[in-house]
C-alpha cells in the first residue's frame, strides 16, 4: 500500500546546470523537489561559462542577474584572426540593445554556487546519490526511485537531468525493450580549455575583448572574464590510433604544459610576446575533453519521467564553448564530469528548466485537499510534461542541427572547396547589425516563469527583439 504523500513532489537526477536551475525555480514556486547528486563534493575545477539574453532574461527573474553582472564579464568585442593577420573587431555591445541582455562569461564554479545556493543548497539537494533505477507504475499514484545502497525515494514526477550519458535515459530505454545505451558519438575533435589568472599586461581598453583566432591546423577561442582573467578553449582533431575510440570525456590529470604543445607557440594578441603560451602559463584551472555529440533525438518525456538539458540533447561545442562542472567522488577519488555547454548548452539547459517549470506547475498546483484521492492527478502529469515535450523537441532539434552546421562554417569544413571563402566572408566582412538580425531566432527567444513577478532590474525599457515562439535558425542546411 503506497502512503499518503510522496517524499517530494519533483526528483530531479542531476545536479548541473539544468537540474539547479529547475530546482531554483520551483523552490521559488514553493513546490518542493530534491536534487539527487552522484557524487558527494563539489570542487572547484573547470573553466568558465557564457551566459546570453536568452538565459539570463530568467536568471535576473530569479534575483541573479546582479551577482552575475558583478563577478562575470560583458563580452564587448571579438577580435578575429587568421593566424596573425587581423581580420576584424566585432562590435558585439549591439546584443545589449537589441535583446536588453549582453553576453557574460563568468568562472564556471562560481555561477554553479549561484544556483546551488538559489536551489536551497543542502536541505535540497542530496550528494552521494546514484540513482540505479526509477520505476513508473501507472497503476501507483507515486513514482518510486532507487539509489545505491539500498535507499529510495518517492514523487509525484521525475526529471532526468544527468548529462549527455545519462543514467536516467539508459534507465526509460532499457525499461522501453530498448537498447540502454546513449546514442552519442565522438565527433574526432579535442577541447583543451583553462582558467587563468589576471592576465598582467592587459588594461582597462582590454576588458570584455573576446578572440577568435583561425590557425592553419587548430582554432583557439579566449572569452573575456573578469579582472582581464581569459577562459581559453582550443579545438584540434584527436590523435587516436587506428580503430581507436575513445569512452570517456574528461582527459585525466590535463596540463598546461599539454595545452601547451599544441597552442604554445601560437600567435595571441594579448601575449606580451605574441605567444600564447604565456596566457596558458597563467592558468588557474586546465580541462581536456574529447567531443562528443547526440545521434538521436528520443521523446524529451516518457510516462512522468521528463528529460532535459544534455541528457535530453547535446550538441557540438563550436556554436557552444565546452565548460564542465566536475563533481569529486570522495568514495574512489574519481572525477564525475558533467558536460555544460556554454553559451548554449548551458543556456539551453535553462530554457528547458524554464519551461519545464511552467508545465510542473500547471499540474502541480492544485487543491492540496484532493492531492492524495484524485486519480486524475498523473494524467495531468502526463499531459503537462507532453507539452512540454512538444514545446521543446522542435527547438532542441534545430540548435542541435545549427550547431553541427555552424561546425562546419567554424572550421571552414563545407563542400565544393567552399569553407575558407565561405568562412573569411562571415568573420571579416559581415556587417555586425547582420550577426545581431541573424541572433535574433536564438538569443530573442527568452522564455520566463509564469506566476513569478514580472520585473527585470536589468531591461531598460527600450524595444526588444523578442520572440513569442521559437523561430528556425537562418543556418539550417549546408
């Protein structure tokens, strides 16, 4: 016989990114939910993070665009280079005025905290907590999850948020007949990013100048972050032996002398010597991943089990820079990465918590007399994660088939011999007013939490480029 009441009314799997920022929002909802984290501590390493307009419109809804403001950076301007030749400065101060919200980039562990604390901090979310299994009876008024060592835990929905090797996806496919297997693949690129310290010989005119620089072999990107701190990424094929491929992302014990003796010896405009070895010398943090990208688009919903962020869709780390959160395994000493695309795996991680909020609480919020009699109430489940699914599916899809195709455009990798010219006339010579027309599908379309005050310290109250429903992007096919 099943009790009364559920020990919370949302489980949420995974305590990213996404899995924070739902749990936030629904703490603000006065909806109770628990956060069941794998790993037990978490510990300061990665890179850092790019918000843009169309997360950040709900995080200053939440209270936390000022603390972002404060200790990230504005991206200001992109200097772009092929090699050493200079081919422009993109004035990106227009994407305040365009969509009232500018990109930020700020040290990843710190706006992990933001939203750890904004969630409830340890009275919600449970470390040392590996879901094993999660069992959906339609019969039962309650979902029941179990965790290693023997505990479980009872709710009304679930929402698997455990990045893009999610446990939570294995568990429904498996439980579907299916393969319980991810379908993802490794796209045969390398990530080498860090974290570093003030850069020294950089000043005032230098802050919130973010570079883009094209070599023969590789590419490189350094985001602007605070105190003239840069948060690098660079992008090479991996060197894999024959048949080989790797399982695992997150390279053990990376360095920066490995970043090094690929991108040392590179041109970089902020070096004092015009090598970027200097910048990496200055490194807090280092991380090198191998890429991996999603082959299948599942349903986002199966029964009262919803997915979102990674586990739901991931996507290649050109059109979103690669930053992971790294939570430390005290038990063994492992690392557990967790996958966090910034600007828009992350942001897209937020847009689904968003949303996937707004469906929770239309069938969650309801008269408390009738919550443990009504066998109504998991069809209401079911229809409200349904439109969820549906809202989020079309847009997952085409970020995803944009980002692959913006891939290709990035590394000049397009048919007919057409990536190079193709890839000079976008970075030198379109105009910046066009970069802002051509944001406008992915960065105007700024969801927000219904039955939340509707006051955005950070908008001005001048026009804004806003969407009311998604729109596809203009890159869809190459």
């Amino acid at each position: 016989m099943h009790s009364e009441a559920p020990d919370t009314r949302v489980l949420i799997n995974g305590g990213g990114i996404g899995g924070l920022t739902l749990a936030a929002i629904l703490t603000r909802l006065n909806i109770p939910c628990m956060v069941l984290e794998r790993s037990s501590k978490i510990t300061p390493v990665g890179a850092g993070i790019s918000l843009a307009p169309n997360a950040l419109r709900v995080l200053d809804q939440l209270g936390l665009y000022a603390d972002i403001a404060k200790n990230g950076q504005r991206l200001n301007k992109i200097l772009i280079h092929k090699e050493k030749v200079k081919w422009r400065a993109l004035d990106f101060t227009g994407v305040q005025s365009w969509f009232n919200y500018p990109v930020i980039s700020i040290e990843r562990h710190e706006f992990h905290h933001m939203l750890y604390e904004a969630a409830g901090g340890e009275e919600t979310v449970r470390l040392d907590s590996k879901v094993e299994d999660i069992i959906d009876d339609p019969a039962e008024p309650w979902l029941t999850v179990r965790v290693a060592g023997g505990h479980q835990y009872t709710a009304e929905m679930v929402v698997g948020a455990d990045g893009i090797r999610s446990v939570t996806r294995r568990i429904l496919a498996r439980n579907a007949g299916m393969s319980a297997t991810n379908t993802i693949r490794f796209t045969g690129r390398v990530h080498m990013s860090g974290y570093t310290a003030p850069i020294e010989n950089l000043g005032p005119g230098d802050l919130g100048v973010g570079n883009w620089l094209f070599y023969n072999d590789s590419i490189l990107t350094t985001w602007p972050c605070k105190d003239n701190r840069q948060w690098f990424i660079g992008v090479k094929r991996a060197d894999l032996a024959k048949g080989e491929t790797p399982d695992r992302s997150v390279w053990a014990h990376a360095t920066p002398s490995m970043v090094n003796d690929t991108y040392g010896q590179k041109f970089h405009p902020f070096s004092e010597d015009g090598k970027f070895e200097s910048i990496v010398n200055r490194s807090e943090r280092v991380i090198a991943s191998n890429v991996f990208e999603e082959m299948d688009f599942p349903s986002m919903v199966s029964g009262r089990v919803a997915l979102l962020g990674d586990a739901a869709h991931s996507m290649t780390s050109f059109f979103g820079q690669v930053s992971r959160v790294r939570w430390f395994c005290a038990k063994n000493g492992e690392a557990a990465d967790k996958p966090l695309l910034a600007p828009q795996g992350a942001c897209q991680a937020i847009e689904d918590a968003t949303e996937l909020a707004n469906a929770i609480q239309r069938c969650l919020v309801y008269d408390s007399s009738t919550a443990s009699t009504s066998k109504k109430q998991p069809l209401l489940v079911y229809e409200a994660l349904n439109q969820y699914s549906l809202k989020r599916e079309e847009r997952a899809k085409h970020l995803v088939s944009f980002s692959s195709n913006y891939a290709k455009l990035h590394t000049a990798n397009l048919p007919y011999g057409m990536g190079p010219f193709l890839r000079k006339f976008v970075y030198a010579y379109l105009p910046a007013w066009m970069w802002m027309w051509g944001l406008q599908w992915l960065y105007g379309y700024q969801p927000v939490v219904e039955n939340v005050r509707q006051s955005f310290p950070a908008e001005e109250g001048g026009q804004i480029n806003l969407l009311k429903t998604p729109r596809k992007p203009f890159l869809t096919v190459i």
